[in-house]
C-alpha cells in the first residue's frame, strides 16, 4: 500500500517517514516551498528523503503563496521570528494562514494521481495550543472532505503522532533508527540551528527528556534549558 509522508525536512516529519516505511508502507514523499524564511528545510528533506530510498516530490508554490501569507514569521521578513518556549503566546506570530489545508490538499492530489490510499502529517500533541490545523478537529473533517471531493478514490489523511509529544517522537526516531543528523528545525534558517527560536527550544528539551544526544549544532544550545514554560 502507498503512502503520501509530508516531509518538511524537520525531526517529527523524518520520524513519520520512517515510521511509515516500518510499518510496512511504501512511502511517498512530498514537500512543499511555500515562501518560509526557514526554505533550509527542502534541502534536508532531500537528504531524509535519499537516505529512507524513496520517492520525493518537491512542490515549489514560494512565489505565488508569499504574497498572501502576510502576517506570519515564517513567511513576512517584516515580522520577527520569536524567541522562547514552543508553548508561549508569542509563539502565534509563526501560524501560517491555512497552511496546513494546503499542503495536505497537494498531498491528496499526489495520493490520488499515484494510488496512494493514505495521507500523512507529522503534527503532535504539542502542536495543538498554537496550530489550530494539527488538531483532531481539523484532521478528521479535512479527511472526510478529502475523500468526498475525490471519488472514486479513498485517500484518508492521518495524524499519526496527534496524541503523543515531541519527546515520544524523539524516542521512536531512535529506536528507528532515523537520521536525525540530517534534520532542520530551526525557523531562522541560518547556517546552524539558533536554538532560541521556539522550535529550536522544543526539539532541545525533547532530546533532554527522551535523554538522548542530538547530532545537530545550536549557536546556543544552552538558552532552552533556561526558558520557562508558560503556566
């Protein structure tokens, strides 16, 4: 059976491929260049991608969804990326307008033209009081639209990790056995991970808790530790 993975080039996406590929999927993998600052990520992806042997589709939609993804600090230079704990209130400023519609919606379209009968997104449980769109109440519906707009055909679109958190990822990329050394987290994009950006906070804490090594290099790769989170 096939299996379309959006594949960021992030750690919770990377663990979802390979965790796809386990179970016995013949994944199929998609990203998308939407106009993020962090574009870094497509190129880990085609790394994560090499590394599992499967195909990879790139998507590069950066030009045209730009413009009409204002306001975000993944995708307006004029809005500053935020510093601090993943589940801080400022952590807002990274919400991309309907993003996640519109990748999952190019995800079907792929499952479908490649007679895949599932969809998958990396989205976890600590996602949900931020992300309105990696919550349980936007999968299902979405996933309900998706196989009414495309009959005969029955894509289902899952959230494997919805219920499980970022230090359970950690873990079960580790006992997969996945590349963790290619991955990008970071929403700055620059040359190493910052560290302080909220992502960066997440994924060090998560290493901390599962109490495991990450292969990858923060500028800072002490503030994490330092932030608190909010009550």
């Amino acid at each position: 059976m096939k299996a379309v993975c959006l594949l960021s080039g992030g750690l919770d996406s990377t663990v979802l491929l390979g965790l796809t590929q386990d179970e016995g999927y013949d994944p199929i993998a998609l990203s998308v260049i939407y106009g993020q600052r962090h574009v870094t990520e497509i190129a880990a992806a085609r790394e994560v991608a090499r590394f599992y042997k499967v195909p990879h589709f790139v998507v590069d939609l950066g030009d045209s969804l730009k413009p009409i993804l204002k306001g975000s600090a993944l995708t307006d230079a004029s809005v500053e990326v935020p510093e601090g704990h993943y589940a801080a209130e400022n952590m807002a400023l990274t919400v991309v307008p309907n993003r996640n519609a519109i990748l999952l919606s190019l995800a079907t379209a792929l499952a479908v033209s490649q007679g895949a009968e599932v969809v998958r997104f990396g989205a976890h449980a600590g996602d949900h009081a931020i992300y309105p769109d990696c919550r349980e109440e936007f999968v299902t519906p979405f996933s309900d639209a998706m196989r009414a707009g495309n009959q005969p055909a029955t894509v289902v679109v899952e959230g494997p990790f919805l219920h499980i958190s970022k230090t359970d990822i950690v873990r079960m990329g580790y006992d997969l056995g996945a590349p963790f050394e290619l991955t990008w987290s970071c929403y700055k994009g620059g040359a190493k991970h910052c560290g302080r950006c909220g992502t960066c906070v997440e994924r060090r804490l998560a290493f901390e808790d599962a109490d495991l090594s990450d292969p990858v290099e923060f500028e800072d790769p002490t503030y994490a530790f330092q932030v608190k989170a909010p009550s």
